[in-house]
C-alpha cells in the first residue's frame, strides 16, 4: 500500500557529520515523512544542486518538497516546516510504524519529539567538563 505522501518527493540533501543533517532526518522519520536522502559529498551532481538552490553554497540540510514548476526549498528547515510544505501539496504524513498497531504515540499531538541521541550526547560531553 502506499502512504500518503508517496506522490510528493521530498528529497533531503545532506552530508556526513553535520549534526543539523543527523537531527532533521531524525525528526522526519519519526514525523513519518517518506524522504530520499541524498549524500553531496557522494553525489557530486547532488552538490551542484544544493549550490543552486542557495546561490552559491553547500549549506545542508537543504529539503526539495515537489518536482519541476511545483517544488518547494528550504534551508536549513525545521521538521514541522517540511511538514508543512509537504501539506501545502495537499497530502499528509505518513503514521509511524508503532502507530500501525495503534500503541504508538500520534504525531499530531507528539509535535517536538525528544532530542536524537546524538544531541544527548553532546549535552553529556558538556556535563563532564564542568567542574
């Protein structure tokens, strides 16, 4: 069966070890949102993308949210803004799997889902170096 959003490609640009990157795909996965993530330091016409779109630099996570004349981008957003967009296009998101079996938190009132670990990682490395 195909979810919801199948029919609006939402392609995610980012890089390995930007912690922004890691947060957003995240984010959007426990939203539920189908996304195609695409590496620009591997795809070297993926970085020719991303300079396109924000004039000139490699800033990521860069989001595409539709094709052609109908696409949105966005730099640096917020997993609710590409939410966001994403229903502009008149589509919802998708449920998240443990929301399949209706034992899973909704989305909908689940706005801000908790830190990644990589986040919580950062804060403890910040605690133990406090005196």
């Amino acid at each position: 069966m195909a979810s919801p959003n199948d029919d609006v490609a939402v392609t995610v640009y980012w890089r390995p070890g930007c912690p922004y990157c890691a947060t957003l795909r995240w984010r959007l996965r426990r939203l539920g949102l189908a996304t195609t993530e695409v590496d620009i330091w591997s795809e070297p016409t993926a970085a020719g993308e991303v300079r396109r779109i924000t004039g000139g630099s490699e800033t990521v996570p860069t989001v595409v949210v539709g094709e052609g004349a109908h696409m949105t981008a966005m730099v640096n957003p917020s997993a609710q803004e590409v939410r966001a967009a994403v229903r502009r296009f008149g589509l919802a998101t998708t449920a998240r799997p443990a929301d399949a079996t209706g034992t899973g938190p909704d989305p909908e009132s689940d706005p801000q889902p908790k830190a990644p670990p990589l986040a919580w990682l950062r804060r403890m490395r910040r605690v133990r170096r406090e005196p």
